[in-house]
C-alpha cells in the first residue's frame, strides 16, 4: 500500500514534466513563427548565359544593367585576363588556340545568348582607363564609368553602341567639388523618368554627383549627412570608431528609389546613407560592421515591383547577397558562399533585377563571371538566415 503513493506522485511529476516540456516546445514553435518573414526566394541558373564564341573569356565584370526587353548588359576589363594561368590571350600570341579577351561590353538575351558587343577605345571619346560601373536608364542608353587614374568623365551611349555623349573632362584629379569633372566614378544611375543620373564619385572624389540626363550639366553635390564633401584623408577604417562624417569611400553606389529616395554605398565604412533626392540626410544602416579590407556595402538592386519592397545588397569582401527590407532597412536573410561553383561567389561586385524579377550578378577579382538567379516566388524564411548556396531544387 505503502508504493501507491509513491507511484501516483511519480506519474504526477511525469505528467506536470510532459505538460511543462509541450508547453516550451510550443512557445519555441511560436517563438520560430513569429520570427519567420516572407521573402522572395531565388536558385542559380547554372546554365545561363551560354558559352561565348570564338575563344572569348572575360575579365573583371566590373558592371550590370538591364534593358526594357531584359536584355542584359555588362562591362568587363580585357586588360585583366592573365597571360600566365588563362591561356593565349591575344591574337599576336601564337601558344595556343584559346584565348582571347571579349569585347568590353557584351548584351545577352532572355535566353542568355549573346547578340551584341562593343566598347573600347575610339577617336569619338575617351574609354576609361579602368572601366566601372555599367546602367541602362529608362530610355535604354548605356551609361559607363571608369575607376583608373585620369577617368574623371563618363560615356553614354545608345544600346547598340553609338556614342551620346561624354560628361566631365579627362584626365583629372580629386576635387570633390568640381562642377567639371568627376574622379574615379563608380556607377550611375537615374531616377524614375531617367531626368537625371545620380553618379557614385567614387574612388578619388567622395561625394554624390547628380547630373542632367540630357545635357550631362552638373546639378548638384553632396557628401556623407549631406555635407559639403572634402578630400582630407580620414585613415584606416576603425570599426569601433566613430563613423565618419565624410565618405570614406569608394562611394560605390546611388541608387535612387521610385519613392524619391536615394540610397548609396559607402563600401569600406560598411555603411549605406539615405539621401532625400535633393541631398538632405535621412537615415543610415551598417551591414556587417567589422567588416575589413573591401567593406560589404558594394552595390544595390532593387525588387522590380512598384514600391520596390525589397533591397538587395552585393557585399564582395564576405561573398554574400543580403535581402533586405528597403522601408526598415532590415536584412531578412542572406545568401551565397565564396568559391567559383554556380551560386557561389568571389568578389560579387555588381547587381541588378529584371522585370520578372531575376537577380544578375557579376564578379571582379579573380571571379570573372556574370551569373543569374532565378525568382521562384515568395516563401516563409527564418529572419536573419544564412541560406548559403542556392542550388536548383531537386538536382
């Protein structure tokens, strides 16, 4: 009789245990729930684009844009393909069969075929000495600017290759507040009617520029908070250390938003600032924060839908996609891995989103190669997740 008594508060502490554990497993699935958010999701396209003909192989892809067909267009360094480890590069070196260098700027299709190619240097105008940053505005004409010593202008041209115009002087230098040329420019881009182009001013100068489309007549300028940029040297990087109240540079993008909103990468301070399009400061965010060497702000896109809810940033230095939400500033989640198989990346520089909502990216360093991931509509992620490579489903 004596063991009833045990046995019953025995099975009572079993049962008051099993309530206790179902009630923690259930706040833990809550718990996970709540922090779940909806997000597109994306796989590589191992097979896109398709092999380019007669020997080509490409350089750093220093640069990305999309056409209103979706053609995708990019811009790559022929001078940096190595004699040594990629082969016969040139005509006038007789080793072997392969290789040469493409035409610095390829168009591919939808299918990923390539249909067009020019660019290089011509009596018309000056090719940048480092070709960088490569966009397509609203009326399908190319933009392309130049990170070498002396490229302080960029070229415009029409999307099968015929030259527009050139805006700034040649052969410059760093001056921050020149109305007359730029230094060392990184991308341009435009607002919604393509009135005016927005150019990263870049690796020499370290400001915002902001130029008319149609006559490239400089409008105005801006530094870090909206300050009236300088050129004073601000030291290594400290991440523990105050931000800086200039840009520290490369200003590696300004990417205005459809909302009148201007978003812009200040690569090595692993910061992006928001601009009121006019250069009033609205807010900041750091992405990876004690990120070193390169920084992790490199280059932005955003989702194709009209308030352009989503934000997707390139971070080179750690070989990853961070998917944000553009209104908070957010990462939701992250994707990617160094390395050089499809989904992976090393040194992804630049990025860009079709109409149906694809990602396309490129590479520099020793990475070479444009790639492109394909929407597969939205789905639940945990927020903050790392996804790694996004490999096609079921292969």
């Amino acid at each position: 009789m004596k063991g009833k008594p045990v046995f019953a508060v025995t099975l009572l502490a079993l049962i008051l245990a099993l309530a206790v554990g179902q009630i923690l497993l259930q706040e833990r699935v809550e718990a996970v729930q709540q922090d779940m958010v909806e997000v597109p999701l994306f796989e590589v396209d191992p097979f896109w684009p398709k092999p380019l003909p007669n020997h080509w192989i490409l350089g750093n892809v220093i640069g990305v844009g999309i056409d209103s067909r979706d053609h995708v267009f990019i811009v790559h360094r022929r001078d940096a393909l190595n004699p040594g480890n990629e082969g016969n590069v040139g005509p006038d070196q007789p080793d072997a069969m392969c290789c040469e260098a493409a035409p610095n700027v390829l168009e591919f299709d939808v299918e990923g075929n390539l249909v067009n190619h020019f660019g290089g240097p011509n009596g018309q105008y000056t090719w940048p000495a480092s070709n960088h940053g490569l966009q397509v505005d609203p009326m399908d004409n190319i933009w392309i600017g130049g990170n070498g010593q002396g490229d302080s202008h960029i070229l415009k041209f029409t999307r099968d290759g015929r030259f527009l115009m050139q805006v700034g002087d040649a052969g410059q230098g760093v001056d921050s507040n020149s109305r007359s040329h730029f230094s060392r420019v990184t991308k341009i881009s435009f607002d919604q009617n393509g009135d005016e182009a927005f150019v990263g001013d870049g690796y020499g100068n370290k400001r915002v520029v902001v130029v008319d489309s149609d006559t490239g007549e400089f409008l105005r300028y801006w530094g870090a908070y909206g300050n009236r940029p300088d050129d004073a040297d601000l030291g290594s990087f400290d991440p523990d250390g105050t931000p800086a109240q200039q840009f520290r540079g490369p200003v590696h993008c300004a990417e205005p938003s459809n909302d009148g909103l201007v978003y812009v990468c200040d690569r090595t301070a692993n910061r992006l600032q928001v601009f009121q399009q006019d250069g009033t400061f609205v807010e900041e965010v750091f992405i990876e924060p004690r990120t070193l060497g390169a920084g992790s702000t490199w280059e932005i896109a955003f989702s194709p839908d009209d308030d352009q809810r989503f934000m997707y940033l390139a971070d080179g230095q750690n070989r990853k996609i961070h998917v944000m939400d553009r209104e908070n500033l957010r990462v939701l989640y992250t994707f990617g891995d160094g390395g050089r198989q499809p989904g992976q990346f090393y040194g992804v520089h630049s990025i860009e989103t079709d109409s149906q909502g694809n990602l396309y990216t490129t590479e520099t360093w020793e990475g070479k190669r444009l790639q492109k991931f394909v929407y597969r509509g939205m789905g639940r992620v945990e927020r903050g997740s790392d996804r790694g490579v996004l490999w096609p489903a079921g292969q």
